[in-house]
C-alpha cells in the first residue's frame, strides 16, 4: 500500500466567504455553509441562501472545517457554496467514502495543525501534504463498505438509546411525577444514605493500566459500564496480592456500579454474578443497596 499527498488524489477547494449582502433565507441561490456549526452528523443543514457564490462544493465533496478545527466531517448533499470556514475535498483516484472516514480518523491530528493569532486555522499546504494511504480501489471500497456498516450501527445505537431515555423518562413521569414539584410527597433522600457501602475506586498510583494482568482479581472500568447493562467483552485484572491493598474497593454481585465519564455521563449497571469479586477503578462509582429502603434494580434506573 503506498502513501500519496492528498494533492496528488482529490482536488482541494479552499472556501471564501461571499458579500453578506448576498445572504438570504428565502432559498435564493446555492446553500451556504460557513463552517462546522452548519455540520451535522453526516450531513450540513441548510440555514442560510447564497445568490452570489465565489467557492462552490460539489454533491459528494467531503467539507472540512478549517478554522477553530476539531469539529465533525461532513458531506455535501448538493452543490453548495463554501465559507472561509471549510473546504471541499473533491476524490480524484480514491473512493469517496474510504476519504472519508480517513478524514474522520484524522480529525485529531489535522487540529494540531491549526495557524493563526486570533484562530486556529488549517492552510492549503496542510491539507495537500497529508499523507493519504491509497490500496487498490477495489480494496478501498471493502474497507469503507465495512466502516459504513460500522457507523451505522454507532448511530442505531445512539438512537435506540435516545428513544430509550425519552420513553424510560415519560414512564417515570406518569409514575412518580414531576420530581421536583413531587406532586404525590414521596420520600425524598440522597442516594449515599441509601447504600450500606458508597465509594469511587483507587486513584492516581494506586492502580495503574501497567498493574494489569491476564488473570487474578477483575477490574471494572468505565466502558465495562453501559446503561442497565454490564459489558464483559473487555476485561482486565490485578493480581491477588495487589487486591488485598485495595480490599476497601472490593465489588461483589449485585453491587450498582455507575460511570461517572463518558458517554452518557452518570450511565448505570449492576455487578454480575458471574463476576464474584471485582475492584473498580477510579470515576467507576460502587453503590452498595441497604435493601431495607431499596433495591439494586429500582437504584439502577433512577
């Protein structure tokens, strides 16, 4: 597989801000996109009219944000005009969608490459010298086939749990009602005073990714943790002599485990059984249910 210059394989089309006077909402002219808050996930979303464009992008063209970078990558869904804010990259000899989950992997590094005093920005020459990786076109295609595939299922997933929370929320509401108004006066308490044990896990030295093993003492981490449900498919361990400095973190079955990072922050499960004893790891919060005022499951939701 070889590296070519992005120069060499797309035609790069830097953007350029037309009058304002030439600004419209009434759908006059090309669309206009001025930059990464008109991006959506996949697609940009049409605010604003253009009459008079000076940079136009292509249906099909990936549009890049090139100043204050960082942001999403996006697709014209139609020929548009472009801002100073982004610019459309244009596949010559490389499949579009394999452009554009490179693109997508390299949004990190190309914000470290961003210029100027007053913002951030991305120049010509950054973009036609990064380096792109160029296998057979039929190669090409295989591999994006496969990324689209896989971020499909990202955004099923991140849908069904959208939906989840909605209807999750609508059915606590006709239950208990509001819960700041609490129309029907439940008890209201704080959730440490309904744990016989509340802790977050060791910090700092204590427990580091290089204290890992293959086998000993399960650690649950945070992307052990999902909504309702607890993910076993990564799995790390400490050894036993290790475990017996840190015994104050130890987690056993049924123990509400919460993530306090990530995505959604304050997401909830609860320990298997299969998993007889376990440590969790910092920001990974154990709540160990008085089952005399609650149980692990009615926690877990709330």
């Amino acid at each position: 597989m070889t590296l070519e210059p992005l120069s060499e394989v797309a035609e790069i089309v830097m953007g350029q801000s037309p009058p304002s006077s030439t600004y419209n909402k009434d759908g006059n002219g090309l669309p206009f996109f001025q930059g990464k808050a008109d991006f959506g996930d996949r697609y940009p979303r049409v605010r604003v009219y253009c009459n008079l464009p000076t940079k136009i992008a292509e249906r099909g063209d990936i549009l890049i944000p090139v100043r204050a970078p960082g942001g999403p990558t996006n697709i014209a869904q139609s020929r548009c005009c472009i801002g100073r804010g982004l610019a459309a990259i244009r596949g010559k000899k490389v499949d579009p969608i394999f452009l554009l989950h490179f693109f997508r992997y390299h949004e990190p590094q190309l914000a470290t490459q961003g210029k100027g005093s007053t913002f951030e920005a991305i120049n010509r020459d950054d973009l036609e010298n990064l380096a792109v990786p160029l296998p057979p076109l039929d190669k090409q295609r295989k591999i994006a086939a496969l990324l689209e595939k896989g971020d499909r299922l990202r955004r099923t997933r991140r849908d069904a749990r959208q939906l989840s929370d909605t209807f999750l929320q609508s059915v606590f509401l006709e239950m208990f009602g509001d819960p700041v108004s609490n129309p029907q006066h439940w008890v209201i308490d704080n959730l440490r005073s309904l744990c016989a044990k509340f802790s977050d896990g060791p910090f700092g030295s204590n427990l580091k990714t290089s204290h890992y093993m293959q086998e000993g003492v399960r650690v649950i981490r945070l992307h052990n943790i999902d909504v309702g449900d607890f993910l076993d498919d990564d799995k790390a361990y400490i050894a036993p002599s290790h475990f017996a400095e840190l015994k104050k973190h130890e987690c056993v079955p049924g123990d509400v485990l919460v993530g306090t990072l990530g995505d959604p922050n304050l997401r909830a499960c609860i320990q298997p059984s299969t998993i007889p004893q376990a440590l969790n790891k910092a920001d990974c919060v154990q709540a160990r249910v008085n089952v005399d005022r609650a149980t692990p499951d009615y926690v877990r939701g709330c």
